[in-house]
C-alpha cells in the first residue's frame, strides 16, 4: 500500500454518514459511531481512508457476519498500540477491526470506556479545537509520506510516538475544559 495524505475534502463528512447507514443496521443494540482520524477534522490533509469507531457495551457481542454482510472484511489487528510509558491491561486496547470492501474505510470496534475508545476521541477533539497542533501533524504526515511512501509500517512507527505526544497536551486540555465522550455523529 503507498501512502498518500491528500488535501482536505468536504465529501469526507458525506462519505462517513454513507458508511455510517450501511453499518449501523450491522451494530449490536446500543452501540453508536463517530467519525474519527484525520478525515474527522476539518481542513486537515489526510490518506483518503474514512477512519470510523463503533462503541460497543461489550466486543462479544459483535457479529462478523453482519459487518461482512454490510461490506466490511474482518482483519486481523485486535490490539492497538500502547504509549511509551503506559503500562495498560490488554483489554484497555482490545478492539476489533475492519476494512470496508468498498469505498476506503476502517472500522474499529471498541468497548465502551476503554482506554483506547477515549483515545481516539480526545485526539479528534483536541485537534479539531487547536489548529496549530493540527497543522504540525500534517506536517509530519505530509513529509513522511514523501520520504517513505511505500514503508507503511515506519510511517507507523513515527506517527504512533507523535500522536502519543498530541495526546500527552490533549489529556491535560480535557482536564482543563472538562471534557466527556460526545455523543455519536
């Protein structure tokens, strides 16, 4: 897979409310989705990948099949990465994870107030309410994916360790502001 961060689009907000009736109808009752990664937040420039999180009471209850019958393909990620520092029980970042068959997409399922549901979220938020910080990691993605556009895997090991950082000032700007969990979109 090369990796491409493209400009900005406004059918990404279109392309995530697509993808969010095909899913729905595939979620357990109770569960609700948001929007979220770099196509979440206006103005940034992103892979045109719609990243989507699928809150869940329980991962259990999901149902493969019904998420492969709404056009999703299970994949084999099932724990996300930890930050440096951290230490955090494997269910703190458990989750389940598909790629839509059709239009670019990921779907990551994740239990209810986990560690790695409230990552994704805050993240999304705290760039969404400090464009500086949102440019600089656009900066960061743009040139490592002109430097490195065919190593997914070290475009990884960079951005993970950056995102840790954004989260270090995001967790103490949720503090500040009180943030919670928003409903979903």
């Amino acid at each position: 897979m090369r990796i491409e961060i493209e400009r900005p689009r406004q059918s990404w907000i279109e392309d995530f409310a697509a993808l969010k009736r095909a899913l729905m109808g595939a979620a357990p009752a109770g569960a609700y989705l948001h929007h979220i990664g770099s196509t979440a937040i206006p103005g940034l420039p992103a892979k045109d990948i719609i990243d989507l999180q699928l809150t869940v009471n329980d991962l259990a209850e999901v149902d493969a099949d019904a998420f492969e019958q709404a056009g999703f393909e299970r994949r084999p990620i099932t724990i996300d990465h930890c930050p440096p520092g951290l230490e955090l029980a494997e269910g703190e970042l458990r989750k389940a994870f598909y790629r839509s068959k059709g239009r670019p997409a990921n779907l990551h399922i994740r239990q209810r107030g986990r560690f790695n549901q409230r990552y994704s979220l805050l993240c999304r938020d705290f760039l969404r309410a400090h464009p500086t910080a949102a440019n600089a990691y656009a900066l960061i993605k743009q040139r490592l994916a002109q430097r490195f556009p065919e190593d997914v895997d070290f475009y990884y090991d960079i951005k993970d360790p950056v995102f840790d950082i954004i989260m270090d000032g995001a967790n103490e700007w949720a503090k500040l502001i009180g943030w919670s969990e928003p409903p979903g979109d």
